[in-house]
C-alpha cells in the first residue's frame, strides 16, 4: 500500500482521545484535521493532540486531502453528518449507534453506494485479542455447535461520570443503542445475523440528576428505555439473552457474554475492551481453562478505521467494521422496542455477512497477513 489515509474528526468530544491514540497506531493512517459540531472543543482537542487543523466541518468536508471523516458526534447528529461527508466525496466510518433507526441508515448506505464510497462504523472492539482468540476457538470446534447464548450489561447509568450525559438518555441512547453495539457486534461477529427478536422494555426512572462535572445537580428528563430483557435468535439456529440496564446497582458478579455449545462452553471478555480472558469450560472438567491470546491485546478504538482504509486502497478487500452490519444492528436494536410495545416476536428483514477473522499471529500495528 503506497499511501495514506488522510483522516479529519468531526465531533470533538470524550471519546476523540481513544481514536488518536488508536489511529496514530496504524501507519496507513494520517490524521489531518478536527472539527467540532459547536463552541471551541477542536481548537482545544488540536492543541491538545498536535493535530495539524481545527476548523469549522464545513471547511473540513471541503478539505480534498481528506479521504476519510470520522463521525464523533452524539447520535442524533450521525446520519446528518454522514450524508454531508459522503456528498463531499469523503468515505465515512461513524461511532455506534450508525444511526437512531433503519430507516436513516440504510438512506446512508444507499448514498455511499451511489457515490462508490465506503462506510464503516463502530464498534471494533470484536477486532481486539480478546473477541478474536474466542471467535478462533469456535471455528475450530472448541465447543461444538453453538446451542445458546447469555449476555449481561448491568449499571446504574453514565450521569455519574460523563462529562456531558444528557444524550443517553435520548433517542439513540439507553443500554440498549449505547451498549448493545458492543454486545451484538460481539455475537454477530461470532454467530453471524439475527434473524427475529422479542422482549421488554421499560424507564424505571423518568427524571436522573447529574452528579459528574461539569453539571452537577442538572435534571435530565429520561425518554428512551433503560431496562431490556431481551431474546434473540441467529440465522444459525443459536438463540441468546440479554439483560441490557442501566437502573441497577452493582450485585453478583455475572459474564460478559457466555456462549453455550454442543462440546463445552466459552466464556468471553468485556466486548467494550480489546483485551480481557477467554475461559473455556469442558464437560466433565470443573475448573475452566484460561485461554492464551492467538491474537494482539494491544490494539484500541481505530483499528476498524485502519482495517477501512486497506479496503480504501484495496477495493476486493472487504472490512469488517461495515456499514451493513451496523445497519443490520440498528434494525435489531430498534425491534427490542418494538416487541416490547406490541408483545410480539419481530423478524429482521436485513442480513449482513459474518466480518472476516483476523489473521492470527499480526503485530499490534497491522491488519493483514
């Protein structure tokens, strides 16, 4: 690959840090410009990172060396600023959720496609040595064919810490379109799609108080859901259930993610992280076997934008951060509340390839053998 990537930010918020640090990784990729959506923060955010721009997005969108935008701002903004990067003539990769419903996200995926522009979006954390060494144990037969999945996001919200929590207690926030990408991606990347859903739903608590600076003491008026118990069933006949909340306190410690086979079981790390243990049980063993890494811990948040630019420059080379997969997530995400409302079962119309293992044994800084 003889070039770069040329990358800019649009959105200059808390999680910007993680993607410098993570992209200045990878050697494909040249971070060139940030822009904020409002007030000074890429002034400060360039300063801070010795990034060689800040300006308004309007004047990042016309930047011709930018090949590359990546979309940071809060989820109500995603598809707006997607559709005016991809007007732009700049390939996207978005932060989760791709958009607040199916409907957006696929009018951003048909636009790309038009404009013969790639899309990616967050999360990539299932390309991390964690979720990879559990995705290469079951292709191998570790544990047989997959029978049942169980998975757990238990806390007691994000007001208590984040700079600036109001959005996730809005229309593309809760656990579900906060967290669940982590989860979902996670067991797509493992099961492949899913292929109907049901569950329930509710608000335990209307109104939040910000306890974390700079808004202490501030109301927030809760909108969206914030307790799921959720089933689902892959295409493959795997059928999982998650409790996604954001109204408990902290109790008994319970896994991540636990996937059940037909041979044995796998337990998984925390699919927000890119490392973590691999613990697989075997029948009749009663202690379980900590699995060592076949693939790096040492990547971060911007391995999905790196894996996206190989494909930039290599057309035939799929990535697999995709924009269909996280459009197929949406369209799951979304039909939690709606089997909730109507006490149903809800098919998902969409699919979405299973994304490609890594390649075992890469250094921290490649994605491809």
């Amino acid at each position: 690959m003889p070039r770069k990537i040329k990358i800019g930010f649009v959105g200059c918020g808390n999680i910007l840090n993680q993607y410098v640090l993570g992209c200045r990784r990878y050697d494909v990729l040249e971070i060139v410009a940030c822009a904020s959506l409002h007030g000074t923060s890429a002034h400060t955010k360039a300063a801070e990172h010795g990034i060689p721009r800040s300006c308004t997005v309007d004047e990042l969108l016309a930047m011709p060396d930018i090949d590359l935008v990546i979309n940071l701002t809060v989820p109500a903004a995603h598809v707006a600023v997607n559709e005016a990067a991809l007007r732009a003539g700049k390939h996207i990769y978005a932060e989760k959720p791709f958009a607040l419903d199916s409907r957006g996200g696929a009018r951003v995926l048909a636009l790309a496609q038009e404009r013969g522009l790639l899309v990616g979006c967050a999360p990539d954390t299932f390309l991390g040595g964690g979720l990879q060494t559990a995705r290469k144990l079951l292709d191998d037969g570790a544990v047989g064919r997959p029978v049942a999945a169980f998975a757990f996001m238990l806390c007691h919200g994000h007001e208590h810490w984040h700079p600036s929590p109001e959005f996730y207690y809005a229309q593309g926030g809760g656990p579900m379109f906060d967290m669940g990408p982590y989860y979902f991606t996670a067991l797509i990347g493992l099961l492949g799609p899913v292929a109907r859903v049901t569950g329930m739903a509710k608000t335990s608590i209307t109104e939040r108080t910000i306890t974390s600076q700079p808004l202490a003491g501030k109301k927030i008026n809760v909108t969206v859901p914030t307790h799921y118990a959720s089933t689902a069933e892959f295409a493959n006949g795997t059928v999982a259930s998650l409790v996604l909340s954001f109204d408990v306190w902290p109790g008994p410690v319970l896994p991540r993610i636990v996937i059940y086979g037909t041979e044995g079981t796998l337990e998984l790390p925390d699919p927000n992280r890119f490392d973590g243990e691999v613990r697989l049980y075997r029948p009749g063993v009663k202690e379980p076997q900590v699995i060592a890494h076949t693939h790096s811990i040492a990547r971060g948040r911007g391995t999905g934008v790196a894996d996206m630019a190989y494909s930039i420059l290599r057309r035939e080379r799929p990535h697999r951060a995709s924009g269909e997969l996280a459009n197929h997530l949406v369209e799951v995400m979304e039909a939690f509340d709606l089997a909730s409302a109507e006490g149903q079962q809800i098919g998902i119309g969409s699919v979405c390839a299973r994304p490609a293992a890594l390649p075992t044994g890469l250094a921290d800084n490649v994605l491809d053998a």
